[in-house]
C-alpha cells in the first residue's frame, strides 16, 4: 500500500441492520484534552449521546445516511452513497458534530483499509480526522498505519492529535511511535492526548535520550522547554513503578522497546 498524499484542509462522527450500532464493537473510551479532538467511544455510546443533541432534521437526516451505509458496505463504483454522505455532515448536522456522525457513517459502512484509504486521500482534513478516529472500530491489524504516518508528517495539529489515538499504540512500531510523541512537542499537541502513553514510554531509555537532546537543543536556542516534556521524561523512569495495563481493546502490533 502506497502512502497517501497529503492534500487540501478545510472545515472545522450507527443505527444498525435497522441501524443501531453494535454494542459489541471495540473501542478505548478516553478524556478529551486541551487542545485536542475529544477521543470518540464506541459507536453505540456515540449515536446515543449525539442525537439528543441533533435537530429532528438532522436525526432524520444521519438515520437515513446510516441506513444507506449500511445496505451499501465497502467500496462501491468510483464512489459510494455513504461517502457523499461523509462531504455533507458539517452542513446537514453542524460541524460540532461533524466528526461523531463521520465515525458512524464509517462504521455503518463497515469500511475496511481500502475504503477508509481512499476517503482519508480524497477527503478534507475533517474526513481525514474521522478516519483516524474510526481505525480502532474498523481494522483489526496495521493495514491501516500508513494513514496514521501521513497524518503525523502534517503540521494540522487536529489530525496529529487524532493520529496519536488508540490505533496508532497499537501499531506504531517503537521508532515511529517515539516520533510520534515529539512530533505532539514540536506542535503543542497536548501529550495527555496520546493514547496509552505511560504503557509505551515507561523504560524507554531511546525515548529519555531523544527527549532530553531535543530539551537540550530548545535551550540552547533560548527556547522554553515545554512541561509536557518533563511529563513524558518522567514516564521514561525505568525504576518507576509500571503502569497497569489498560484493558485489551484489539491486536497489539510492535510496541516493545528496541534492541
């Protein structure tokens, strides 16, 4: 799979068979940060919890679009239903909404690697941000990581902060990963953001070292160390008590530390 290219950034995410989501879909239910796009939960706590806030149209309007996703799954012709759909949310159910309802509709869908491919190189940056938000309900193994990894080469800190979900602690391998959390440093993407962090970083002695030239490099310039720096350093103490690991929500791709 090749990556895909970076393109345009604009605007600001399942009933069932009859659609209701499926209660038994996996996914990490986590507190928004700062700064950051409020991780998702899973898709039926998500469809609750959204519509009490949509008006009859736009409840009627994202059952409709879950309804035509899910009789129509994957990929279909040069363009699915489902994905027009994904183009109209801001507008059809505000684009506070937005990112909720896109989720749903992927779910709905039922979009595999393929499919969330082509709609993460088609799509504006609030498609790509519901995308990255999906990968832990819709692909089980690392098929899906090159998005991750396009994502983070971007300087959208929303995406970034998107890319650093549960998905990519799964399957960003240490090297990548390690980037990965000083890319959040570099763009103030707030590292309580990064899903299961002290797991990773715990014992990393790469990690500590690579922090502490990039704080070394910031004070050399006269540049202010940002504590979220520290935050992580301190997570990379070998002696520290280890975290308890947090519930298995998946397959786990590399996340060992490197020989």
């Amino acid at each position: 799979m090749t990556h895909p290219r970076t393109t345009r950034s604009t605007e600001p995410t399942p009933p069932t068979r009859t659609t209701r989501p499926s209660p038994e879909t996996p996914a990490p239910t986590t507190k928004a940060t700062p700064g950051a796009p409020a991780p998702l939960p899973t898709p039926s706590t998500l469809y609750a919890d959204l519509t009490p806030h949509l008006t009859p149209p736009a409840r009627a309007w994202l059952d409709q679009a879950l309804r035509e996703a899910d009789s129509q799954p994957g990929l279909h012709g040069p363009l699915a239903v489902w994905e027009l759909r994904l183009a109209e949310a801001g507008r059809r159910c505000g684009h506070e909404h937005a990112d909720a309802v896109r989720v749903l509709i992927l779910h709905a869908a039922r979009a595999g690697t393929d499919a969330l491919t082509r709609v993460y190189s088609q799509g504006t940056a609030a498609e790509r941000r519901a995308v990255l938000h999906a990968l832990p309900h819709l692909v089980a193994g690392p098929d899906a990581r090159p998005l991750v990894e396009d994502a983070l080469r971007t300087n959208d800190t929303r995406l970034v902060a998107a890319a650093v979900g549960p998905y990519a602690a799964r399957h960003l391998p240490p090297h990548l990963w390690r980037h990965a959390v000083l890319k959040c440093l570099f763009t103030g993407v707030p590292v309580t953001g990064i899903a299961d962090l002290e797991r990773r970083a715990h014992g990393d002695v790469e990690l500590a070292r690579m922090l502490g030239d990039h704080a070394a490099e910031r004070t050399a310039a006269g540049r202010r160390v940002p504590e979220d720096l520290y935050r992580v350093l301190a997570l990379t103490d070998p002696t520290a008590t280890p975290p308890v690991p947090a519930a298995d929500h998946g397959p786990h791709g590399t996340d060992g530390k490197e020989s």
